[in-house]
C-alpha cells in the first residue's frame, strides 16, 4: 500500500543480536523486526536445527504479516565533536574505555591543541573525508583520524602512513566489513615499504612484528583504533572475532628491504622503488616456520609450504592472499639456489594449495636466526597496496 513499509525481519542467532541491529541501524531500519534463535546453528545435528527453527515460526509470521513500525529519525553522522573528559590521566583510562574510545591499553586524550598538532598543514582541511569505513559506514575523516593517531601516541610524521591504510582498508578488494565482523581471527597487518620507512624508524628487522619500535606500534594501533572508533567494529558487538590475537592492538611493520635478494613489495605491485607504499592485509597472526638445517629452496619448501597448508586455515575454503614472511637467511638459502621470488611463489602454491584462486604476498622480515613466518588470511579478502602521500 502506498507510503507503507515493506514487512521484513532478520533471522539470527542471539549470539550476535547486536551485529543485527547494527546493520539495521546502518542501513536506515533501526525498526527492521529481528527473530532469535538460541545459539549455534553450525556443527549440529539437522534435527536440532529444525527445532530451533519451529520456535521462532510466530515471530517471523507475525513481522511479516504487519505493517514495520515508523522508523526512527536518523541523524546524519556527524564530524568530530568536543566533550567533556576527565583531566586527571589514571581517570581518563576508564573514561576511555566506558566510551569505547580505547583498545585496553593507556590512551592519551586527545586535546585540540594535540590533535590540531598531528594535523599541523593538513588543519584547514580537517573535515576532508578520507574514506567511508565499515561495518558502520563511519566517515573518516582528517581530524577523526587524527584524534586516533593522538589517542595511539602517534607523532605527526606518522599520520600520512595512516592516512594511507585508511584509505587502503576502504577499498572494496579489502573487504572490511567481513574483516570487521566475522567471527575470524584477523585484522589489517599494515606493511610500509620503500624510503620513508627508514625515515620514520618503522621496523622491519629483528623483532619487527614484536616489542621495542616506537613506530609500529603507534602506527599499527593507530590504524586499529580508527577502524574501532569510525568504523563501528566494537569488541563484542559488531566485532565478532571469536578469539582474536594481539595484532588487534598494533600490527604493523616495514619489509627488510636492504637484507633482500629481491625486489620488494612495492616493486612488485608496480610502484617505483622511490615510492613509499602501504599495503593492508585481512591477517590472522604469524606461524612461525623454524628450519635451521635445511640448505637449499626446495628443502626448505617443504617447511614453509607444510605450515601454510593446514586443515584448520580460512584459506582452504576461502582462498586469499595467505602471507609469507621471510627472514633473511631463509630468504638467501632460496635465492642462493637460482629462485626468483615468482619461482618460490608458484613452487609454494603448487605445494601449499587447496584452491586455484590462492595467491601469495612474500616480503622479507626479520633479523638473525633461521625463521620465517607464514600468515594466514581471512580468505575473502584481497590485499590493497596505495601510495603514502607526502604533504606539508
């Protein structure tokens, strides 16, 4: 009937209640009518499925049958506000964290005098939108993300790196609602390449994925707490991971370009080697691959090919860009056997497959010692390579 709404309801279980209505709200039917059924629907006996099933008949026939209640007003969302926080530091922690602004860890406020500082150049366009961020289409904007950069402990060099895995993570190859949302252990894993990563001290040697480099960390957490705080993904909310990994504080660190027998990341992606570049990657943690013994590429194989080619992996049925890290004796063990890095590529695949449409990233990591990393994705997901914007 003519200025009626069409009847419908979203079927669910009520583990995951919120991210339903998340997702109304987000797409303009805060009133869309929701019908539970009691938690798993995987992994059970068709029978019980059924069962679960007949207990929400009614509701679904009656949401169905009636006319959607008006829905609510929406706001436009809006731009970076000011309010009210506590001065006091040990205050403003638990402040942070009943806001949702925070990841767990100490948090710095950010003040205008800090965040108008991480803009510095970039302050008369403050309210530029760099991208619209899932699952809650958040806009993010300059400022916003540099309120989270200043709330990471960022410095003002490090926004246009930022900038740029923002703007990456938006890009619909990433697929970030489904990183956002799924019950899946993974987050963006941020890699810089080219001269600005020296420039900015972004680690990529030993214990480039752990502690002790001022500049992934707050680039990694950075980038994690924009895509919290704009993008809508509130642990145990709409953020669904079932367990998760730490890289879902900071994850995020450089190729080891000097230690590498081949092009890098950037390179291979088509850039020039004097562009520095970010590339975003929907990434469970790392695997670690030791093999101190073995002294040629196809030895060495089949370690890092038994390790990526697990039957418990997302890329086995979903297929994706599982990653490869190696270090750098591993990675001159299989240079020093005549391997291009598309040679070690297609070998790996042909060993590793599950899928026709996998496909690797292989960068260099690392310092001393006979390790490498494989890192599995969430499957749908693709990595997304952008040029690091240089301004001021």
């Amino acid at each position: 009937m003519e200025g009626r709404g069409i009847p419908a309801v979203v079927l669910g279980t009520d583990a995951f209640v919120s991210l339903a209505r998340a997702a109304a709200v987000k797409y303009g039917l805060p009133h869309l009518a929701v019908a539970l059924v009691p938690h798993p629907l995987g992994g059970i006996e068709p029978q019980l499925v059924l069962d679960k099933a007949e207990t929400i008949v009614d509701d679904v026939l009656a949401a169905l049958t009636r006319d959607p209640a008006a829905p609510a007003p929406l706001a436009a969302v809006a731009g970076a506000a000011l309010v009210e926080a506590p001065d006091d530091l040990d205050a403003f922690q638990a402040w942070a964290m009943t806001e949702r602004w925070s990841d767990g860890l100490p948090v710095l406020p950010p003040t205008r005098e800090r965040v108008d500082r991480m803009l510095g150049a970039l302050t008369a366009r403050r309210a530029a939108i760099v991208a619209t961020l899932a699952p809650l289409d958040g806009r993010a904007t300059l400022e916003a993300i540099a309120i989270n950069a200043a709330l990471a402990g960022a410095e003002p060099a490090h926004l246009p790196v930022i900038v740029a895995a923002v703007r990456a993570l938006a890009d619909p190859r990433f697929n970030l609602n489904a990183v956002q949302t799924t019950t899946h252990p993974c987050t963006p894993l941020v890699i810089v390449n080219g001269p600005l990563a020296a420039r900015l001290g972004i680690a990529g040697g030993a214990n480039a994925l752990g502690n002790g480099h001022r500049a992934n960390a707050v680039i990694g957490r950075a980038v994690r707490l924009v895509v919290q705080n704009v993008g809508g993904a509130r642990p145990g909310l709409e953020d669904r991971a079932t367990l998760g990994h730490p890289g879902k504080f900071s994850y995020c660190l450089a190729e080891n370009e000097a230690a590498s027998p081949w092009a890098p990341l950037s390179v291979e992606r088509g850039f020039p080697p004097t562009t520095s570049t970010v590339t975003v990657v929907g990434a469970e943690a790392p695997h670690n691959v030791n093999d101190h013994g073995s002294t040629t590429a196809e030895a060495l194989l089949r370690a890092l090919a038994g390790t990526a080619a697990t039957t418990g992996s997302n890329n086995i049925y979903l297929g994706g860009e599982p990653v490869v890290i190696l270090g750098p004796e591993h990675a001159q063990t299989i240079a020093s056997s005549g391997w291009a890095k598309a040679d070690f590529k297609r070998r790996f695949w042909a060993r590793a497959r599950v899928r026709l449409d996998d496909d690797l990233v292989v960068i260099v990591a690392g310092g001393p010692g006979k390790h490498s990393a494989v890192i599995p994705t969430f499957g749908a997901t693709r990595a997304v390579t952008v040029p690091i914007e240089a301004w001021g």
